[in-house]
C-alpha cells in the first residue's frame, strides 16, 4: 500500500460521516454520535497526515506551496470543530456550520486526491510512498485509539 491509498481509506469515511451528520437535527444522540466520530476521524487524520505526508513533501521546493495550501485548510477545518463543540446541538445554526465543515472537508479531499496527490507523486519516490504509508497508518490508528473514548 502506498501513502495514497491510506489517505484514501479515511478520506471515504470523512465524507460519509459528515453527510450522515447533516442529516441529523437537534440535539440527540444521533448528532452527538455522528459529531463524535467525525471529530475524531478528522483529527487522526490530519494529525497522520501532516506528519506523514505534508511534513517530507514540506522539504522539497516544489512541495511547500501545496503544503502550505493544505496545512491552512486543515487550520480552517479545526476552527469550525472547535465552534460546533461550543455551539449547542439544538441551535439552528449549528447545522449551517456543520455544513460549512462538510462542504471544506469534501473541497479538501477533492483537492487532495485530484491535485496535491498527482504533485506528490512526482515528488516522493516509490520506496518513500510505501514508507510514509506505515507510518501514517500507525499514527492514524494510534489516535483513533486515543480519541476515540475521550472526544465529545
């Protein structure tokens, strides 16, 4: 398996749980559930992510720019986690903000898997793909593991 593939893997649980999650309304245990994973999947993503992918493709000239591009859109995606976690389940805006993370999240895997993966893969060499995908995978797993009781 190579770094692609991995990212992939959570990239199609993303986009299901944050679908899911619109389709909820008010404040039951279905949203706090839905909210639950989805916040703990992004986290253990990004968090594998950026130090397994974004981190060596950082060290290459022609890897910063789509580094940068991507780390500010994972910057943006914990700002609106943070303000769904203090905004109260039952509000009505809560759902015009958690559409607004589902329509970055599915921009951001859109880009990711059409545009940064093509440039990365010109960038890292086959070894380092499969390499960087271990590790990832490690790292994903280990804070899905992590979060995975203590996220609300």
């Amino acid at each position: 398996m190579n770094i692609f593939e991995a990212l992939r893997q959570s990239h199609e649980i993303q986009r299901e749980l944050s679908e899911k999650l619109l389709q909820t309304s008010g404040d039951t245990p279905e949203r706090h559930e839905l909210f639950k994973q989805l916040k703990n999947e992004l986290f253990a993503h990004e968090t594998a992510e950026d130090r397994y992918f974004y981190i060596p493709l950082m060290m290459t000239d022609s890897g910063l720019n789509i580094t940068r591009h991507a780390l500010a859109e994972h910057h943006e995606m914990d700002e609106m986690i943070e303000e769904l976690s203090e905004t109260d389940f039952s509000n009505p805006g809560w759902l015009a903000i958690a559409k607004k993370l589902s329509d970055k999240v599915h921009h951001h895997l859109k880009e990711e898997e059409h545009s940064f993966f093509q440039q990365a893969g010109k960038i890292l060499e086959q070894k380092q793909k499969e390499s960087l995908a271990q590790q990832y995978l490690a790292e994903y797993k280990k804070y899905k593991n992590l979060n995975k009781d203590s996220l609300t």
